[in-house]
C-alpha cells in the first residue's frame, strides 16, 4: 500500500495512480529489530486522558506519566502556559542533510495525497529544529506559521513545552499529545503525533515527524492518518538504510538475528559504525570495545578466543563474519570451554592513573603530613580528600584565620597552601612538627616559593599529579570515570567511541582534568544514551588546530616545554623566556607560532 492509497477518499484525500512517488511497503522490507513495529500502527492516537475533552484546568496529577514528567521539565525552564513560542525565527539548518534527503520525496508525496485534508505535518531534526513540513490545507499551515511552527524554529521542551516534537526528542519514543496535554495555550487547539525517525544501521535519533489535527477530528479520520504516519516513519529509516552498501545491510541483518538468539553481549563493527545490544552497553568498557576490535580486525572467517575485560571477568569471544569484506559480528560469551586468551594491550601494565590511584590509597591509611602538588585543573582537591578522609575539614588559605589548630580528632585539607599568610605558615608549621594534627595540603607550585619550600620541607610525603597532556594514554581511563560520576555512579548509558577517545588523546587540554570534566558533562546534556561521536562534541573540540596538525615531532615537544613553562610560571612570559633561557622577543615569536595564547 502507499501512503496516498492509506488516506481514504472519505478524508478528501486524491487518489493517485501507480505512477505516484511513495515507493510501496510492507513488514518484509524492515530489517530484524524495525523499531517502528508495535508503534504507532499498535495503539490508538486517540488515546486521552479523562480531562482531555475541553476541560482548560488540567492539572498534571491527571496526565499520563509522559506527559507529566514532560509538564514538570516545562515548569523547571521556567514556562508558563499562557507564554507564547518565542526564539530566533530562522536557525541555520543543513538543507542537503541525510534527514532530508531521505524525508523529502516521503513529505513530497504525502502532501499531495493530503491535498484538501485538514491535516499535515512538521519534520524536526535531531536537536528539534523544524526542517520540513507538509500540509493538506492552507489554513492550517497559516495557523501552524501564527504560533511559529516555521522553518528553522527549535521546537524544545526549554521553548515550547510539551508538544509531540520536543517531547519526542527528549525521550526518543512515540508520543501522542492531545489538546489540553500541550503545555502552551496556543497549541491546545491541535492534537498532535510525534515518531521518531531513528538511523536503523547506528540507532541514533535522526529526527521526528509530528502529524497535526484540529482536536475536532473524528477518530476514523485520525485513524487513517495514523497509518500514513508509520508507514512515512518507516520508508524515510529504508531509506537511510539504502545509503548504505549491500554488505553493510547483509551485517546488520546478521547483527539483528544473533541479538534475538541470545542474551549475551553482541558487537558489530563495520568500517564507519559500531553497533551493539543493551547487553554489551551494560558489561563493556571503552578499553574493552578497542580490544574486542583488533581481535575482529585479525580475525579469520570465525574465531574464537578468551579475553579478560577490564572488569577482570574472563569471557570467551567469538568473531564471525559474514562473508568476506563484510563487518565482523562478535558475541561476548562467558563460562565456556578454555581457549588461548587474547592478549590485552591495556592492562599489562598499570597506566599512570592506577599508580596515583594506588598511592593515594596508600596515603590514606597513614597519618603523615602530605604536600599534593599539580597544576590548576589536575584534580589536587580530589586527591587531597582522598587522602584525609570523608571526615577531613577541608578549607581555602584565604579562611585558615577562621580554623582552630587544636582539633586533633580530623585531619586538615588546607587548598592553596601558596597563598598562607606568614602567621599561618608558621601556625601549620608548629602543628606538622608536633603532629598534634594530620595536615594535607595543596599547592600549584613546586619550588621558588619559600613558604612552600618550608611547609614542603616538613612533609614527609609529596604527590605530584602529572597534567593531563603528560598522561593522554589514560585518556578513555579517565574519560570513563568522569561519566561515571556524572551518571551519580551508575553506568552511564553514553559511550566513547574510537575516533573520539583518539581525537580526545590529541588535544593539548591546558584546563586539565577539570577541561575534560566540562567537555563531557556537555556532551552528557546533548546526548543520554549510545555511542558519542566526534560530532556530539562542542565545536572546538571537534578538530585540531591546522597549526598542530603540521607540527614536526620536535616543534611539538618544542610547544609541549613551552605550554609547560609557562604554566609553571602562571602565566608570566618575562619569567617563562628566563626559565626557557631564551630573549622574550624570542618567546613571543614561538607563541605566535604556534598560536599559544
């Protein structure tokens, strides 16, 4: 059937002949796993809840879960419903994008079919940017333009509260929101469907249709529609699918079939993706996908060895590639018969973040004076609680006139130590020789200072934290951790693909730790689940400099001495060009050179 054949004459809609643009469909074309089977096609669109019927006073205990949660987000950016859609009228969008070159003919042939049909449509993108729409009638796109249903508008919870476009977007399933459901006034007077349109090779949410209808259209009408829009849904993911190669398609056919066969763990990677079940999302670290990889890259036809993830399990892992030049499927198994394991890049060795892990451990257990040292951003704060204890007072040196000394039941943290005043630094000095107090101190500098020279030389233990671009093979190591503690200690459900983590290890991070932290909450708040790409990132990090990128191998240790000079030296260029032993005319040649700031 085709879409214009699914809308009946009874709706006004124009039969066409088979000439018609819409190419036919049905269930066999979908490849295993449709995610759009039991969607819309399976429920009625004119569900409602009980206070739908015109009663404006709806309040969120009578919505449905969705809906509700979607209300508090409304109420949490600060909307109101009688506010109007407001933001920059046109945002730039990508008119040649693979969304719309797969939705195009699909919106084409559909509003033609819907011509003197009080219905139609918006298509958004994956950020929920209006890129598309398509209307039977013209009042109704008029009315659409008057609330700012127009192109290039962002259509997100913060702007437009609920509505089946934002809505979707934030939760990634089919949403029907039904007159007074809308959170803004000038929308209840619709009752809209959103689906969204999810990538069938990566998974990744593409965008979303909404359909439009007065919320006096009768249910067999609604019904009609509601077919028309599945069946849109479903021909736009065919034809993200028809971008790619046979062989591609062959593997993720072969990818869906397996992950209905088991319960364990199944990767699939092909040369520009990298897909896997929820399964493997849960039980497999980053470290563990780049080994899983190189396995499948050595294998043969199929093979099967062991592996020890970085959890510590052992399981066996099993490659099979479907036929030559195709993707190289992998199941994770574990308790399985003893086979020579594969040898593990990381983890033959302990990587510099486990032995500072460990020293800090073993720190922790003694009652020694310790000095942490480090650059802004390495993380001295976190280390230096590590060592005190949960129980630590822990305060700034521009508030130690406020602290007593004589408590002896807790340790002291004591942050920019550097910045003691001489009363101080002679009041922390008594406590460290009379041990009447455990004191864990931070600094930035490591000499030239006498103060820190003098508190230094009292503490038996110093920690010296290493500045990320000294540590950037532990780069996915720490990257995990940070999201770890973002998700508040669940597994996050993001991952780091590849070509991010190697793009990550290139950059020069003079913010440290802290500049990664940040880079990833970002990137946490635009995507909440599946792999992270090179595109989620924020621009900037998005790509090298094109001064780095054609740095010989001793201009970049050239830029490595100078970005660390002059961090050791705050900044200072008069101090950094002395401690370089070179002229500050010199220094600000280098600097403009390699586009140091």
């Amino acid at each position: 059937m085709s879409f214009v054949e699914a809308v009946p004459q009874s709706l006004g809609g124009h039969a066409k002949g088979p000439d018609a643009e819409a190419v036919p469909l049905d269930d066999q074309q979908m490849p295993p796993g449709d995610p759009y089977h039991n969607s819309v096609e399976s429920r009625s669109m004119a569900q409602t809840p009980d206070s739908a019927d015109g009663d404006a006073t709806v309040g969120p205990q009578l919505l449905r879960p969705t809906i509700a949660m979607s209300w508090r987000r409304s109420q949490h950016f600060g909307l109101e419903p009688a506010n109007h859609i407001v933001g920059p009228a046109k945002l730039e969008f990508d008119s040649s994008s693979r969304l719309l070159q797969a939705a195009t003919p699909v919106l084409d042939s559909v509003r033609e079919s819907l011509s003197g049909v009080r219905a139609g449509g918006l298509l958004a993108d994956s950020s929920g940017t209006i890129v598309g729409r398509f209307f039977g009638d013209a009042d109704l796109a008029a009315s659409t333009d008057r609330f700012g249903g127009c192109l290039g508008m962002p259509f997100d919870e913060s702007r437009t509260g609920t509505n089946a476009i934002a809505t979707c977007v934030e939760t990634r399933e089919p949403v029907t929101v039904v007159g007074e459901e809308h959170f803004l006034e000038c929308l209840k007077s619709f009752d809209c469907y959103g689906l969204p349109i999810i990538n069938p090779v990566t998974r990744r949410l593409e965008g979303v249709i909404d359909l439009m209808v007065d919320t006096g259209f009768e249910h067999r009408q609604r019904r009609a529609l509601e077919v028309v829009l599945d069946r849109m849904v479903r021909e736009i993911s065919m034809r993200f699918l028809a971008d790619y190669d046979p062989d591609v398609q062959q593997s993720l056919i072969a990818f869906h079939a397996l992950v209905r066969r088991t319960d364990d763990p199944v990767v699939l990677f092909g040369r520009d993706f990298v897909l896997h079940n929820r399964r493997a999302l849960d039980e497999l670290s980053t470290s563990d996908l780049s080994e899983l990889e190189q396995h499948a890259m050595a294998g043969g036809h199929s093979t099967e060895a062991r592996l020890t993830l970085e959890s510590g399990r052992e399981v066996a892992v099993q490659v099979a590639s479907p036929s030559h030049g195709q993707a190289a499927l992998l199941r994770v198994r574990s308790n399985v018969r003893e086979r020579p394991p594969v040898p593990r890049t990381l983890g033959r060795t302990r990587s510099v973040s486990d032995r500072i892990d460990e020293r800090l451990d073993a720190l922790a257990a003694r009652r020694t004076p310790v000095l942490v040292i480090g650059e802004r951003g390495t993380g001295r704060s976190r280390a230096a609680h590590r060592i005190a204890g949960e129980s630590a007072v822990v305060i700034s040196a521009a508030d130690f006139e406020h602290e007593p000394m004589t408590d002896s039941t807790t340790a002291l943290v004591i942050e920019e130590a550097d910045c003691l005043s001489s009363r101080a630094v002679a009041e922390v000095a008594e406590t460290i020789r009379t041990a009447s107090r455990r004191i864990v101190m931070t600094t930035v500098r490591d000499a030239g200072h006498k103060d820190i020279d003098y508190l230094g030389g009292l503490c038996t233990e110093w920690v010296e934290l290493p500045p990320l671009r000294e540590r950037l093979e532990d780069v996915a190591q720490i990257a995990n951790a940070i999201l770890r503690e973002l998700h508040a200690g669940r597994a996050p459900q993001v991952r780091l693909s590849t070509p991010v983590i190697d793009l990550l290890r290139r950059h020069r991070w003079p913010g440290n730790l802290a500049e990664l932290a940040a880079v990833l909450a970002e990137v946490s708040r635009r995507r909440s689940a599946g792999d992270i790409s090179i595109t989620d990132l924020p621009t900037r990090y998005q790509r090298l400099s094109a001064v780095r990128s054609k740095l010989t191998p001793f201009e970049q240790a050239e830029w490595e001495l100078i970005e660390r000079t002059l961090v050791a030296c705050d900044g200072n260029k008069v101090h950094t060009a002395k401690r370089l032993g070179i002229s500050r005319s010199k220094l600000y040649a280098r600097l403009r050179y390699f586009q140091i700031t």
